[in-house]
C-alpha cells in the first residue's frame, strides 16, 4: 500500500472466496479511476480441444468435469446442443427429471455461495470459519440445505460430484419411487428453510449501489417455468432470440490481461447474465411462495443493485425447493429412463441456466457422431466486462473510503457474480492495486 | 452419504480427492481407484470421490469415526513425496507448512477449520498428501507420482486391514461381557 500527493495503491494477491483462482488489479490516479483488470492466467479452451475427435456421446461427461460446482449445468446444455443436432426431444417425464436435477444443483450452488462466500462480506466477518462462532445455526441450517440439494444430484444423477447418470436422451436408470418419497419428506423441510434463509439474507445491510446504466440484462425464457431450462434469450433491451442465434448477437474477444476470453454484444455495451438478469425478465414465473416473498421483500423488475444478488439467489433456493417439491410429489418411474439419440451430420445448440447464468453450447458433428467442433460459452466469461465496468462505477462513488474499506467492497462486489473462473478458465487469484 | 435411507453409516471412509484432467492433481482419484478394487464389496468402508468441495467433503464423512483423505500437494519437497496428517496438525491452509489448497473455493486445511468450528470432525482424520509436480490441464500422472500412488496404495491397504482387524476386535470385545450376563 503506498501514498503520495498524487496516487494511492493498494494490492490484494489472492482473491479469496470465489470459485476458482485468478487476479484482479484496480488502478486509481489523481483521484479518478484509471482501470480495472479482472486477470485470468490459465490456458481456457482446453476442453473444447479435447472434446474434438470423442464420440457424440462423451461430452455430457467430459464437460461435467470443467466445474465442480455446476457439472449439471454442462451436461444439461451439452445434451440439448447434441440433442438437437440429432432432432430429438425428451419425452415429459424426462424433461421432469432433468428439471429436479438441475433444482438439486441450483440448490447446492446458491446455499454454498450465500452461506460460505458472501454473507460474512456483509455480517463484517473475513471467512465463514470465522463467521460460524457467532452464527452456527444459519450455517448449520445452510449446510443441511445444500445437503439436500447434494441428495438430489445424488438420486437423480447417480453421484453427488460429477453425476454419472446423465446421457443423450435422459438417463442411464430411472430413480427409485421410494427415493423419491424420501426426497419429498426432506424438501418439505427445505422449502421451510429456505424461506428462512431469504428473510435472513434480506436483513443485510446491502450498499446503494446499482449497475452501470445501460447495462443489457439477459436470461433465458421459457412460456411457463423460470427459465433453468429455458427455451429462448431475452433481453431487458429487447432481444428475443433462439439458441442457434446466439453468434448473430454475442461474440467472444481476447484482452491482454486475460486467458478467458471475454463475452460481448455485438451491438455493443455491456450484458450481464445470472441471477439478478434472471429475476428481473422472469420474475413472474417464479414459484407462489418465492414469487410472495420477492415481493414482501421489495425485489422488483426494476432492481439493479448487484449487491442484493444475495437475496435474488435466496429467493431463487426457495424457487427450486418448491419447484423439486412438486416434481418429487408427483413422481412415477417413467416408461423408458432415455429415448434413443441416433447421430447424424449437422450443428446443434443448446443453453441453460447455470446457478451463476446463461452457459451456451454448440457442437458439430459428423455422420458417425464424431465431434468435428465444440464451443462452449460459460457464464463467468459473459460477466467479466460488466464485473471490470462495475467495479469502475462502485470505485467512482466510494474513493471517500479508506484503502482496507475500499479493498474490502471490490471484493464484496466482485463476490456479488459469484464468479466460478473454473469455467472460464481453471483457477483465478486476485490482485487489487490501487495508483 | 444418504439422507433418506436411515443405513448406519459405515466407520471408515476413504475419500480421494481430485481432479481427472489435471494431471498430477488426479492422485487421489488413482488411489482411491486402487483401494476400490480391494474394499469395493467391504461394508465397513465408504470410498468416496470428491473434487474438494468443503461442505460436500465435510458431510461424505458424516457417521464415521476414521476417515483417511487421499489428495495430491504442492509444496517444495520432491515430486513424489508421500506427506501424513492428522487432523490435529491441519489449520488454515496449511499443514506443516505445505498448502492443503483447493482450486475451488477453500482448500482441505480450511474444510477441516470448518469442520472443527462446526464441530463435525470425526474422531480420527488422517491425511494422505503426494506432492505432485504438474497441475497444468491434461490427464496421466508423472512418473513419480504415479510411483507414489503405487506406494501410497499399498500403505493404505496394510492400514486399512489393520482398522478393520481392530473393528472386529473391538465389537468382540463389547459382545463377550454381553454373553457373560
């Protein structure tokens, strides 16, 4: 750390609590904000290059093993991307129970993320070790939570890490009714502690903060469900568009400072995807309970602030206990656990909702099934631009504070992305500086 | 780790953690590949594999009084290298001096600080480290490395047959005054 008449700078080596290992460097100079470097060092891509040359069938598994936080967020927009290159779709009851997977990995990544990385920034604590002298029954509660979500990863995909039950066209084995049964029970349990945890979460005091103005908001849609497997993009600026449109609209560029590669519109500006983008274009599909208590707690479609993610991701864990609830209540072993998936020539894209936002796919195949092409645009490399752009704005309007003070908001509101650098790359550390 | 079951948790389990397409960092996985073939059919042992995530790794022992984690290092000593813990010794992110890291979130030493702070440690926690020598993407272990998880194989098992020797000496030794009365 280091003063004169004219710069102050700080730096922070390791940006802890976030998913992953990577840098950033924020400068300051004569009072105004210079530049903000959100750094990734690692070699990205690696997969896409592996995945060329596998078998059709490999990437719901390959692809499971880039995050340990949402593998099921790979697989499920890896099979919708080959599924549609082979012209098939899922019959209802297997869609059903990818849903409930995907409820089980939103669950899991919500309650780490709220419990264990974000809530000591705003309870004043510097971990959640700390964090759990004064507040074991939140975290004991929060870790039963994501207990459950683990169970459901594990009865629907075989596994809790890297679920091994999943293939083109459903599942290898259908779950057990009895397992299932037993699921219900404890989600009724979760949807109670759930509601808890949003009305904690929402008695934080959260900084006045909003993103930049003209920052894009994107999700997905779906007609009727929120959209974790959503069909179509939205956008607050108005766009409305198919999975196999997706390059038409948004690209992909290299920074110096970065090995991820950085999400852009096209048209220009910022985008942000992710919870907040997801509440504000499809709050009116969430669940009664969550959909009531958004609304008690004042979220709106006109929210902006980033730093009230955190409540946003609450009201999204009770949204997918309600929503794994009914799916698990409702539940007969369906007639086939998969439909057939002949391959075949041709290019397929598919999306869904990642816990931290829109993970895109696309594959080309050939006549035998071989993978000839791969891409895959993760949700943390979407967000790095409008991460460096807030941190900007945030900087703009607190240089008041005091260096530590300071530090310690960049990384509170680096944290409000939830950043997982392991799907951008693999491994991040953070660096801040200020000059 | 079942919820909904109600099955009595086995008293061992055997956790390696992991990841496959990083090279070096896959030894516990290969490890505990290794063990599998051995105890797969053994009820008395869990064998579970994790990437390191601290709340799954804290709740995979849930039940058990042993639990012996197998994970690849990176410290200063020679590629190869086979380090011992015990939970006791293991703060923060280092243990003895060498990282516990995780590439995601916390690394093993601050799961284990969790653990203590939420008082879910079981009654024994060992560790076993292999100091690895390359993490970049891209799977295959060095040959040290790969030499280390034979060895390392190889110890767990002889401890492993040991605690179950010891089960069994235990459970007679709480039947015989039982049949007594």
């Amino acid at each position: 750390m280091s003063h004169d008449h004219r710069t102050r700078s700080f730096q922070v080596e390791a940006l802890t609590r976030v998913e992953g290992e990577g840098g950033l460097i924020v400068e300051i100079h004569d009072g105004a904000v210079r530049d903000v470097r959100l750094r990734i060092f690692e070699p990205p891509r690696f997969f896409e290059a592996f995945l060329r040359g596998r078998a059709y069938t490999e990437p719901p598994d390959i692809t499971a093993r880039i995050c340990g936080i949402c593998p099921v967020a790979y697989q499920m927009s890896a099979c919708q991307a080959i599924e549609q290159a082979c012209g098939v779709t899922l019959d209802a009851p297997l869609r059903d129970l990818r849903h409930l997977l995907y409820c089980g990995e939103w669950i899991e990544s919500h309650v780490l993320h709220i419990h264990l990385l974000h809530a000591p920034d705003f309870l004043g604590y510097p971990s959640g070790i700390a964090m759990a002298a004064d507040h074991r029954a939140e975290l004991e509660r929060g870790l039963r939570l994501k207990k459950i979500g683990n169970e459901i990863v594990e009865v629907i995909g075989g596994r809790a890490v890297h679920p091994v039950n999943v293939k083109l066209g459903g599942f290898y084995k259908a779950p057990d009714a009895s397992r299932m049964r037993a699921l219900a029970a404890e989600l009724v349990w979760a949807t109670d502690a759930a509601e808890e945890v949003a009305r904690w979460v929402a008695t934080f005091p959260i900084p006045d903060h909003e993103l930049p103005d003209g920052t894009d908001l994107v999700a997905l849609r779906h007609p009727t469900e929120y959209p974790m497997l959503g069909e179509r993009l939205v956008s607050t600026s108005g766009l409305d568009i198919a999975a196999d449109e997706y390059l038409a609209h948004f690209t992909e560029e290299h920074v110096q400072h970065s090995t991820a590669l950085h999400g852009r519109k096209l048209a220009g500006g910022d985008y942000l995807v992710g919870p907040l983008a997801r509440f504000v274009l499809n709050a009116d599909h969430l669940s009664p309970r969550a959909a009531a208590l958004a609304a008690e707690l004042g979220l709106t479609a006109a929210e902006r602030n980033p730093f009230r993610s955190i409540v946003v991701r609450a009201i999204e864990t009770l949204h997918a206990c309600e929503v794994a609830l009914a799916i698990a209540d409702a539940y007969a072993v369906p007639p086939r656990p998969a439909v057939d998936v002949p391959p075949r020539a041709g290019a397929g894209c598919g999306w869904s909702e990642a816990p931290r936002g829109l993970l895109w796919h696309r594959y080309e195949l050939s006549a035998d099934g071989t993978i000839t092409d791969a891409h895959i645009v993760p949700p943390t490399s979407q967000n790095q631009p409008v991460i460096e752009h807030d941190l900007i704005h945030l900087i703009e309007h607190s240089l008041h504070l005091d260096d530590s003070a300071l530090e310690a908001l960049c990384e509170q509101a680096v944290r409000n992305y939830d950043p997982c650098i392991s799907c951008a790359t693999h491994f991040l550390d953070m660096r801040v500086v200020r000059t | 780790m079942s919820l909904a079951t109600g099955c009595q948790a086995p008293p061992i389990t055997v956790i390696g953690i992991g990841n496959p397409y990083r090279h070096d960092d896959a030894a516990g996985l290969v490890v505990l590949a290794s063990l599998s073939q051995r105890f797969a059919a053994e009820q008395r042992i869990r064998l579970v594999e994790l990437d390191g995530e601290p709340v799954r790794l804290i709740q995979s022992w849930e039940g058990s009084d042993t639990v012996l984690i197998i994970d690849a290092v990176r410290s200063l000593h020679p590629p190869g290298t086979i380090h011992h813990f015990r939970a006791d010794g293991i703060s923060g992110a280092a243990a003895d001096g060498i990282a516990l890291g995780g590439g995601h979130l916390l690394g093993l030493g601050e799961a284990i600080d969790l653990a203590r702070a939420l008082c879910l440690l079981p009654r024994d926690l060992d560790v076993v480290g292999i100091e690895g020598a390359d993490f970049e993407l891209g799977q295959g272990l060095s040959a040290p490395v790969a030499s280390a998880c034979d060895l390392a194989t190889a110890q767990l098992v002889d401890q492993l047959e040991q605690l179950l020797l010891s089960l069994v000496s235990r459970s007679g030794a709480a039947a015989r005054p039982a049949a007594r009365r």
